[in-house]
C-alpha cells in the first residue's frame, strides 16, 4: 500500500494561529506532570524534502506496525509545523538535534541567544530536551545516523594532494575557493570555522548554495575547489566528489532524532516502535536510501518500506 505525503500549508497556518488556545500557553510552560499520552490515530509531519519524506514514512511503517493508524503530511517551514506539533496538529516530526535546539532556543530566548547545539551529543540532547519539555514536547533518544554540515572535494584532487580529512587541507596550505551559500562567510561551522580550526585558505565563498548542482559542477569543473554539502549527500558520486572527514568535529551534532507531542504520543508504544530504527540506521544508509529517491526516482514510501524489510523490522508483503 502507498502511503501519500499530503501537503498541509494551509492547515497549519490556521493551526499556528490558534496555538495558544491548543497548546501550552507560554505563560504557563513549566514542569511538564501530566502523563504521556497514546492516541492511537497519529499525524506525521515531514518537513518536505527527500529524507524527511523517507524518515516520515518510516516512522509511519514503525508505528502502523505497532498498531497505530497514520497519516502523513509534508510542510516545508519549521515556523509552521513546530507550533503545529506543539498543539496536536501533528503528533511526530524527524528532526536534527543541533539544528532543532539552537532554533527553539532563538524562539525562546532570542535570535541573539547563545547558541546550545554543538559538536558535543550528550550536550546538545541535554539542552533540547530542556528547551522541548516545557512546550509539551518530547525527544526520543538519537539513532546513529547524522546529517551534518560536510565539504567535499573532487577525488582527484584528493588523490593528487593525498587529502582524507579537512586538517590535511589545512596542513597542505592550498588556496580553496568554496562554492557554499552566501551566509558561509560568517557561519562558525563554515568559512570562519574552516580557518579557526583547520588553518584551510578559504580565498573566496562563491555563493552558490548548500549541495546544489551548480555548486557541485563549480568543483567538478576546477572553477572551485571545494563544495559545502552535507553527510547523506545522494549525488556525490555522479560528481566526481568525495567528502574530507571533519576530524576536529567543527560541526554541530545533528543527529537524527523523532520529536512527539508528549500529550499525544509520549507514550512506551511509540517511543518503542521507533526506537527500532536506532540500532540500524546509519549515515551511509540514509545516503544511501536518499540516492535512491533523487537519482534513481523511486517513491519515497517503496524505499522506506524495501528498506524496513530489509532489516526485518516489518514482515515483507
């Protein structure tokens, strides 16, 4: 059975304008005492992109499992789907630890706060869940899987420069043209942190986006030297390109980890159903299942459910 991604836009629009009287007002955050809760009719967001979509329709094959009906809608703004889940619109969402504790930080304290997402897991999760809990939120535990910030170069400039890691850039003391976005200029895990950290001579960012084709073909070309992607980049290898290791950790921990409404599916049952994609789910497979979606078209629903039987995590049909 095809499980359709509906788009939900205008249903959150009208969810995020009534949020407060749904969810926890922000006066009244605080301890969370209530128990979990376990409706058996849950919505899954996706955030709209490749492995959302494969993560969403994931979590939906864990959880129809286990006994629960399912939905699945795809929104493409944070600042939509997150009040959405924080009252009940939506009851589980596939986020990036890091990323998802330095945005509720900025929406609690500021776009000026200090960030809390780091390099550091156990630091990064601590204050996630510190900042989620209050909002009726709950982060399940991180799998092995991450998707982080990455930079790559082609393998034969790394052959011919005996390039693995990003401190051997560093050490080589080439000049590197980065094709990246134009933000990089000023981003700690980019340019700055690039040359803080590595010693690498950025010369120049050409703005040309985070992993896009335009960029990837800037340094397939020579035009640039190296390209800011990230680690489940599907498409490397029809570039030519492959990834240095960031082996003094400059990015952040963006590990892959479910977040639910804890009033709607806090409970053991969910937390248990997809907990299951922890102990198999590795970066290389999610490139791997990501390739499939964008290079070879294959749905999203067929290669998450070949993939779960794969691992025996649900009976093949």
């Amino acid at each position: 059975m095809r499980r359709p991604l509906h788009t939900a836009a205008a249903l959150l629009l009208a969810a995020a304008a009534t949020a407060c009287s749904t969810g926890p007002a922000l006066e009244n955050q605080g301890e969370v005492t209530a128990p979990p809760g376990d409706s058996r009719q849950l919505t899954i967001g996706s955030a709209g992109f490749t492995e959302s979509d494969l993560l969403a329709q994931m979590y939906a094959l864990l959880l129809d499992r286990a006994g629960y009906r399912t939905t699945i809608l795809s929104v493409t703004n944070r600042e939509l789907y997150e009040p959405a889940l924080e009252n009940g619109q939506i009851d589980v969402v596939p986020e990036y630890a890091a990323t998802f504790a330095d945005w509720l930080n900025a929406k609690a304290n500021g776009a000026d706060a200090k960030p809390v997402g780091s390099p550091d897991l156990g630091a990064t999760m601590t204050a996630l869940r510190k900042l989620a809990a209050p909002r009726g939120l709950t982060v399940l535990d991180p799998g092995r899987a991450v998707d982080q910030n990455a930079f790559a170069v082609t393998a034969a400039y790394a052959a011919e420069h005996h390039l693995k890691t990003l401190t051997d850039l560093g050490k080589s003391k080439l000049p590197v043209r980065l094709a990246a976005g134009d933000e990089c200029v000023q981003r700690p895990y980019c340019e700055p942190g690039l040359k803080k950290t590595y010693g690498i001579d950025i010369t120049a960012v050409d703005p040309k986006g985070v992993g896009t084709t335009p960029a990837k073909q800037a340094v397939q070309s020579g035009q640039d030297q190296m390209v800011l992607t990230t680690t489940t980049d599907a498409t490397l290898d029809d570039f030519g390109l492959v990834l240095l290791k960031d082996d003094k950790s400059l990015q952040n921990a963006d590990y892959i980890v479910p977040v639910v409404n804890r009033s709607r599916a806090g409970s053991t049952g969910v937390t248990g159903a997809l907990d299951k994609l922890n102990t198999v789910l590795t970066t290389a497979d999610l490139a791997s299942l990501n390739e499939q979606v964008d290079s070879w078209r294959r749905l999203p629903e067929d290669v998450a459910r070949e993939y779960l039987e794969s691992k025996r995590l649900i009976p093949a049909d």
